[in-house]
C-alpha cells in the first residue's frame, strides 16, 4: 500500500511539474524515436535549406547524400532536420511529427509549404530586362542574372539562357557577344569583362554616354 502511494505521489508531482508544458518530453520532440542511427555513422554536410529555392531540389540533393542509410526511409525522416534551417527550420519544428507516417507524408507536406516559391518563378521576359546597375561590374551582373535565370521554369537549356543573356545587353555590348551567343556562358563573361575594359579606355563606344551627350547638344 505504501508502494502504491508513492508511485501516485510520483505521478501527481509529475503532473503538476509539468503543468501548462505540453509536449516538451523527449518522447514528444524527438521524430522516429525507436531508431538508432549505425554504429560509427557520421552525417554527411548538408546543403542547408532556408525556404527559399526549390525544395525539390533540396530533397534530392539531401536523399543524395545519405550514403548507406537513405534507403532507410525512416532514419531519411529522422535526419531531415539537420538539412534545414531558417524559415524552413522553423516550420518544421511547428509541425505534429506524429502525423508523418512515411517518408513521402513528410516530403509532400515540405514539398506544400514550399512550392510557392517554384510557382512564383521569374519568367523569360523578366530576365530578358534585367539590366546591369552602374555600381556593378559586368561579372557581378552575369552572376545575378544567371542565379535569377536559374529560377526560371520550365528551366532553360544552357543555349537558351546564353541567348537570352545576349539579348539583355545594352548595344555596346549586344553587338559584340552576339557573335559568341552559342558559346559557354564562361566565354560570354571574358568577352563581357574586355569589352567594359574597353569602354573604360575609351576602345569601344560607350552608347549611353554618346546619347547623353547628343541631348546635351540637341
């Protein structure tokens, strides 16, 4: 009898202490609970995603990374986690992971909250506009216009983007690249890097100068 009263005592101190604290047990926080990662596995580095991007991609490159154990499709559920930060991180920490029966449950609600941000894709014509800013150099600017080209869906063929980078050239240097436009993007960047050089010379016309200067005398 005496047992018994203890254990309830036990039990209502427990209930008391964790009063208003829901679900902060270990069993409650922690997703796969019966599953032990391999003797002496070490998770891979991944590529963190922050809720930005396509989270297909993410899923992917992540599932490529567990060597050994992906096909596992729950210690693949238990280590998804550690593959998010951000926003991202902060979603997944808000949902019931009770709910995620299967590894597909869970990568279809990731692939929910966060398709939006394939949906919201840039199209062609937006990239065909993007122009170089005055503060940037003409690499800087090929590297913004191909991560916002990437972002484009369908995705574009490597000969595509080129010529729609060409085509986004102020004339100085449209007249010039379009010559190379089937070449590497890499080439269209050395081409760019001369032709600026030689607008800071004085070798190649600077257009927007020349039609400054024509207002100024109209």
């Amino acid at each position: 009898m005496a047992e018994e009263l203890k254990k309830l005592t036990s039990r209502v101190q427990g209930v008391k202490g964790g009063k208003g604290i829901e679900g902060l047990n270990y069993e409650d926080l922690c997703i796969q609970l019966d599953i032990e990662l391999p003797g002496g596995y070490k998770p891979p580095k991944y590529e963190m995603f922050n809720g930005t991007g396509d989270p297909k991609v993410d899923l992917r490159t992540y599932c490529d990374k567990l060597v050994g154990v992906g096909k596992d499709e729950r210690i693949r559920m238990k280590l998804f986690m550690r593959s998010l930060t951000g926003d991202a991180l902060s979603w997944y920490i808000s949902q019931n992971s009770n709910r995620w029966v299967s590894w597909v449950s869970m990568a279809s609600d990731f692939m929910d909250r966060f398709r939006f941000n394939t949906e919201n894709a840039p199209e062609v014509f937006y990239i065909q506009n993007l122009k170089k800013n005055p503060t940037e150099t003409f690499s800087e600017y090929a590297t913004r216009w191909r991560s916002e080209a990437a972002k484009v869906r369908p995705t574009l063929e490597e000969e595509q983007m080129n010529k729609f980078f060409v085509r986004a050239q102020d004339p100085q240097y449209y007249e010039r690249l379009m010559v190379i436009e089937n070449h590497k993007f890499s080439d269209i960047i050395k081409l760019g890097e001369r032709i600026e050089e030689g607008i800071k010379s004085g070798m190649v016309t600077n257009f927007e100068a020349l039609q400054a200067t024509n207002k100024t005398f109209q």
